[in-house]
C-alpha cells in the first residue's frame, strides 16, 4: 500500500466548510497509527473507525473511501466520528452519486471528491432535496418528532 | 389508524419528486442501470421476467378502504386489472412501465401511500399481527410501535446500504401470528416483572438459503430507548455484516458466526454510546402516534350468536372468523385461495369490494395477512349473514384459512427472474386435489407454503408441509419438507428426500396427508402427529 | 443457435434482437453467432434495451425458436398461470411449449 494515497484540494468538488482545504496527503489507518505527524488518514470499507478516536485531536481531515457505492460502511464511520466529538472535515471520496449526497451530508461529510465529477445542477438539487428529516444525527438538523413536539 | 401530518405528507411527495428527478436521469442517459437499479428498488420498482413490477407498502398491513379503492384503481391505470398480497403484507403490481412509475407513486402519494423500501438493502416494510386492535389476547395494540420504526428507517441516512435487506415485525401477543422470529429483528411488545412495557429483541432469523430462527438478544428494552437500540443493532451489522458473498450477508449469519453473546455485548456497547446521543424521539411522540390507533366506537349489548342454518355459511365461519377482545365482534378473513386459484390475487373488482365492504362492516379498515389473506379486523357477528352473502356473491367467501387449502405461494416462475420453478401451478393442483377428494376439511390446520427457489418467498420452511421448486437439469423439480412453523411454536422444516415432478408433488403431498389421517391422535394438528411421530414413517409412504 | 433477448427500458416488456432492432415475438429472433457482446453493448448503451443477455435456442423446419431453458420460454410466451395475459391468449396448447 503505498503511503500517500489522497486527494488533493483541486479533486474536492463540494466543500460546506469555511476553513481553507485540508492539502496534507491521507494515510492508510494502519499507516496513521504507526506514525504521529500524519494529519489526514483515509478510511477504506473494513478499517474499524473507532481505533482513530484516541486521535482526533491531531487530525484534520478524514477521507473516507467508497470503492463501489454500494457498501455502506462509510456512513457508519462518519457518524462514529462527528459522534466523538471530531469537527474537522470529512472528505467522501471515491465513488460518490448524485444520489448519495444528501444522505452522507446527514452522516457527516462536509466535504466530496467524487472519482467522476458530478452534474452541477444535478448535484444542488440532490442537496437541497429534503426540507425535513425523521432521524436525529449530528448534522444539526430538527427531525420531525422534535418539530412535532416543539 | 395512521393519518399522515404535513410533514409525512411532505416526506413522500418529496420521494415521488427524488424518484421522477431519478428516473429523467435514467431516461437521459445520466445513470448507468447499475446505478438506477438500487434507485428503483429503493421505490419497489423490480425489472422481473415479463415487465417491471413494483411493490406498494403496506405499513404492518393496515390498510383504509380508501387505500384499498385506489390500489384497484391503479390495478387498472397502470396494471392489468390485478394485484398480488405478498407475504410481507404489500402488494405488488406486475406491469408496470418504467415512464409511468413516477405518476403511480404521486397517486400513491394522495392517499397516503408509498412504495418506499419495499426492495433493496435497507430496512423494509415493517411487518405486525394482522389482527392488531383486535386479537383477544394482545398486551397493548403493536402498530404504534411499528409506526414510530417505520418514520425512524424511513430514509435513515446511515442504513440506506446495508450488506443486506432488513426485515423487522413487531407484535404484541405471545401467539404469533407474524412469523416474528423468522425476521433480521423481531420485536415482541411485553410487560416486565414491574408491570412496564417494553420490548423484547429478537434478532438474527431469516428463511432464505439458511433458514434460522432469532434468538433472544435482550429481553427488556425500555419503551423510550426503542429506536436507540434498533439503531444500535443496525449499526453493529451495518459495520460488521458480511459484503464478500451476497449470500452470507444477511444479520442472521452474523449473529451466528459472531455468536448471540458477542453480538449482543457489542450492540449494548453502541446502544450505551448511543444512548447520550439523543437520537430518542419522547415518548410523547409514542403517545401522538396512539392517538391514531384508538379502538373504533364498538357497539355494546351486541349478539354474539350468528344463524349457522345455512351449512356453508357455518362452514365458513368456523375457519375464518377469528375471537375478537370486544363482545359481539369477530376479526373475519377473507381468503383470496379460492380452489384452483392463484394465491394473493384479486382483481380490481375483488379489490373495490373488499374495501367497500372494510367501510361498511368494519370501521373503515381492513389488513393484509402474511398468509396473503385480507382481514376485516372489526365485524359484528350479527351481521355476518349479510357479509358472508356479500362474499359469495364477488367469489371471495371460501372457508379454508389455515386449511391445505389456504396455500402460501411465491409467484415462481411464472413471474419471477430469480425463480427455479413454477410454485402457483403447483399450488393451483394441490388446492383443487384436496376439493375432489374431500379430504381438505376433515385435515383441520394443515399450513402448506410454496417457494419457486430458495430464497423462500414463500415460506417453504415454516410449512407444515413445505415445497421448494428446484431447477433439474432444465427441468421443474419439487423437494417436500414437513414440520415448519412460523408461529410461537417456530421450528423449520426438513426434506424428506428426493424431489418430485409437478404431478408427483401433488401425489407426494396426498401421501403425507394420509398418513397423518392414518396416525393422528385426538386433537393433533398434522404438526402434531409430525412431531411426534417423526419423519420416518411419512418417508416410508413417499419412498415405498 | 445464439439469440439476444431483454426487456425495453421504458415498458420492461420482454425483447428479442431480430437482426434490426427489438421484436416482442420470440419467432423473430435471429442467430447472432459471436456478435452477442457486441450488440448487446451498442443497445445498452442506446438505451434500447435492458437487462439483455444472450441465451442458447434452436429453430425448427417451421421457423419456430425455441429457448433451450425454460425461464426463457415463459418469458417468451408470458405467465403460464393466466392464458389471457400471453402473447397467445387464443391457443391454450401454447402452454405446452413452455414445459
């Protein structure tokens, strides 16, 4: 594996943060671990997230990798992440669909560097789709039950 | 029953819009099918063998008789004049266009109707006991629970691509009549020893390829932590649950190969995790959900005696009228297994007058049953004569449920691109072999399921007598399994050797019948004598 | 022979490749011998077709193709279980084919 395998600034096609880009190479989780001047660590499909959280205080950008868009695991280690507290960016990468925007932006990712560039229009649609949500994430948004209830 | 605020409202017209936006993109090039397909299955749109079918959800099978008038209409307007009652409470339509999809979900939409997550990997229609609100010996009414679920995985963000598909019933008896324990969770509403209700966790069931029954992973969930510890079993298998082979993906292999404990420990973890994230609705969210599921203004000093002079209406009585918790009051269901039919159809027809029927003789609502039967929850038993005769008239009164008869069956081959062999004709043969002979009655409860391959749409493995088409050689062969139960007393069938052709099942399934007949003691079922017999016996009359 | 079938993108209903375009009659297929692959991807890409695949078949004297496997002949006739529904809703001993 080699050591340094992220995407580079001018590969974020959407970004929701106000910071300036995160320029610092990914390294593999394994490779993260091993070393304590990494900044940036990319998660594959099988890593076990929870092992970055004694961590999160040195890390600034997270790149969580979906090879096929069918595998979910990536949901679940952004949550664990925004969950623990981490506010730096999460970065989706790899095969990202319009259709997934929105829903990995309620788990977390704040930022996308889709392997094929995504239709802009398409793409502010897909964002802007949902007024309202049922589940109560980390993303800030009032779920209906809470509306319902005041 | 359930009624749609602004913001339900809202969330399924914005689907229908994400859908129709989906399928322009699909039509225009924009997506490759291997991207649009998950899309489409998301909202119940599979490509089958002779056209598209789509899946309409029917949450934990509660159905108003408006509902029901427009899914005839759409029987008609997109279909061709017919639906079919699923054993997961929905129905499915099996012509349908592509370019029309999108106009039948916003008809959908105006009555409060979705075909959301009724196919694809994530959390689907959440099942419950077809006589919810209505069943003597329910603790509380199940489908308030069911709802605050089905609002929770309703586009849950984080499990929208599971390993697999996720299964989740709920009931609230100790008799199970939802097949609850053959679920990825099964959820029984109980009552703990400080006379608080909560939930018990069943999880890790599945039919399939490797049938399995839930073990108990906690006994007492808290009412106000139901939906925390259901995301917490999610996300325990949404990390850790198989992706490398389709087939071992489903919970039931991970809790297996994890075992019961360690999976049980780990989902505590999260749920411990979960718990100081707020992710709860109150309980006053429970509570505005109950409003909707208030008993109907039953009648009081009601008769409780119906005229049995007429034979076939007595008949009928016996097998499809079930004890209702009010006096006066039966749940009635209504077959659609007439002999020699396809099970789960009805016709647009059938459809607009089970629904007029639902409004005029039980409080504006009917059910879907697992068994693919649709039940008229609330029915005073002194106008059951008058019912009855409004049945017979649409051919929708035969009294076999529960009886050989009452066949569970996939639609096969007929319909099916996953299918090995064609399960209706099959069903079709058995149904009309036990009318000639006569004997369909005398057998009592005899629970057959169908299932045209292995993924076990239809049950196979909770038949009493279970069949699985199987693909010889080219050819349609049929495997008998005996001694399934999807009810409390959850067992899975066995084979009881080689397979037969499609007029050997029907002999093969007559012998089982017989010997039953032969051996069985007072007051057994076919199971009964099965269990205690054995399987041997029935192999020697199959295989002699 | 080798014949190509699918199902229509906007209707779902079953397709077979007739040499020039997409016929509902199975009798209108044509053997593609080894240019399967080639056309089924040139359709797919038209959005022509769905779900294609090439299967195995054989032609009588009489020019009836014939599906060698039997998911492919119920899709070529319709559901066995309802006659009214087929391609041939007149000749009830078309279900004989199938099996």
């Amino acid at each position: 594996m080699p050591d340094n395998l992220g995407t580079s600034p001018n590969e974020v096609q959407f970004r929701f943060r106000e910071d300036e880009v995160v320029d610092h190479p990914a390294v593999t989780v394994d490779s993260f671990l091993d070393q304590s001047n990494a900044a940036a660590v990319r998660i594959e499909p099988g890593d076990d997230t929870r092992e970055l959280l004694p961590h999160l205080g040195r890390i600034k950008l997270v790149e969580v990798n979906f090879p096929g868009f069918m595998d979910g695991r990536g949901y679940s280690a952004a949550r664990v992440l925004r969950e623990a507290g981490y506010e730096g960016e999460i970065r989706a990468v790899g095969e990202v669909l319009i259709d997934q925007l929105a829903i990995m932006r309620r788990c977390g990712f704040d930022a996308f560097a889709p392997a094929d560039m995504l239709d802009e229009t398409d793409a502010e649609r897909a964002f802007g789709l949902w007024d309202n949500v049922y589940q109560k994430t980390t993303d800030g948004r009032a779920p209906i039950w809470q509306k319902r209830h005041g | 029953m359930y009624k749609y605020d602004n913001y339900d409202q809202e969330m399924v017209d914005t689907r229908v819009a994400e859908f129709r936006d989906q399928t322009r993109r699909r039509l225009e090039g924009k997506m490759t099918e291997d991207q649009f397909k998950p899309l489409r299955l998301q909202n119940g749109l599979y490509l089958q063998l002779h056209a598209y079918m789509l899946r309409v959800a029917v949450p934990y099978g509660t159905l108003n008789s408006t509902q029901m008038h427009a899914l005839a209409d759409i029987a008609d307007k997109y279909d061709r004049g017919y639906g079919h009652f699923t054993t997961r409470q929905n129905i499915q339509y099996n012509w349908i266009k592509l370019e029309e999809a999108p106009d039948l979900l916003a008809d959908l939409a105006k009555v409060e109707m979705h075909a959301i997550q009724t196919s694809g990997n994530c959390i689907r229609n959440i099942s419950s006991d077809q006589y919810a609100g209505a069943a003597a010996d329910e603790l509380v009414d199940p489908r308030p629970y069911a709802e605050l679920l089905r609002q929770w995985s309703s586009f849950h963000p984080e499990f929208l691509h599971l390993p697999r598909k996720f299964k989740i019933c709920v009931i609230a008896s100790d008799t199970d009549r939802a097949a609850m324990r053959l679920h990825d969770i099964g959820i029984q509403i109980v009552k703990n020893d400080a006379g608080e209700i909560g939930c018990a966790f069943y999880v890790g069931g599945g039919m399939g390829r490797t049938p399995m029954i839930a073990p108990l992973i906690r006994e007492f969930v808290p009412l106000d932590q139901l939906i925390t510890y259901s995301e917490a079993c999610l996300r325990v298998y949404n990390r850790y649950g198989r992706r490398d082979n389709k087939y071992k993906a489903r919970i039931k292999i991970l809790v297996h190969e994890m075992g019961k404990d360690e999976y049980a420990r780990q989902v505590e973890e999260e749920f411990a995790h979960l718990l100081e994230q707020g992710i709860e609705p109150p309980l006053a969210e429970l509570e505005r959900i109950k409003t909707y599921f208030q008993d109907p203004e039953f009648k009081t000093g009601l008769t409780d005696k119906a005229d049995r002079s007429d034979e076939n209406f007595a008949r009928w009585v016996d097998s499809n009228c079930m004890p209702h918790k009010t006096p006066g009051y039966v749940a009635v269901t209504i077959s659609l297994k007439p002999v020699g039919g396809i099970p789960g159809d009805a016709s647009t027809e059938q459809m607009h007058v089970m629904a007029d029927l639902a409004k005029e003789y039980s409080f504006d609502e009917c059910r879907v049953t697992h068994a693919q039967n649709i039940v008229l929850p609330h029915v005073e038993i002194g106008r059951l004569n008058e019912l009855y005769g409004k049945l017979a008239e649409a051919g929708l009164a035969t009294a076999n449920i529960d009886h050989i008869g009452d066949i569970i069956a996939c639609p096969g081959l007929d319909y099916c691109s996953l299918a090995n062999a064609r399960s209706i004709p099959v069903a079709q043969k058995i149904s009309q072999r036990f009318a000639e002979n006569g004997k369909g009655e005398t057998l009592g409860q005899l629970k057959l399921k169908i299932s045209g391959c292995i993924n076990a749409c239809g049950h196979h493995h909770a038949g009493h007598i279970g069949i699985l088409g199987v693909d010889k050689k080219g050819t349609e062969n049929y495997q008998l399994l005996l001694g399934g139960s999807e009810a409390e007393d959850t067992s899975l069938a066995k084979i009881t050797g080689p397979g037969f052709d499609e007029a050997g099942i029907v002999d093969a399934v007559e012998k089982a019948a017989d010997v039953y007949l032969a051996q069985r003691e007072d007051g057994e079922r076919f199971l009964d004598t099965y269990r205690r017999i054995g399987m041997d016996p029935f192999k020697e009359a199959l295989y002699a | 022979m080798k014949i190509l079938t699918g199902n229509d993108l906007l209707t779902g209903l079953v397709t077979w490749w007739d040499g020039q375009g997409w016929s509902p009659h199975v009798d209108d297929a044509v053997d593609v011998g080894d240019e399967a692959e080639t056309i089924l991807a040139r359709e797919e890409a038209a959005r022509r077709v769905n779900a294609s695949y090439a299967i195995e078949a054989t032609r009588d004297e009489a020019g009836k193709v014939r599906p060698a496997h039997i998911k492919d002949r119920v899709r070529a006739l319709g559901p066995t279980v309802r006659p009214d529904l087929t391609l041939k809703p007149a000749e009830p001993e078309a279900l004989n084919w199938v099996i």
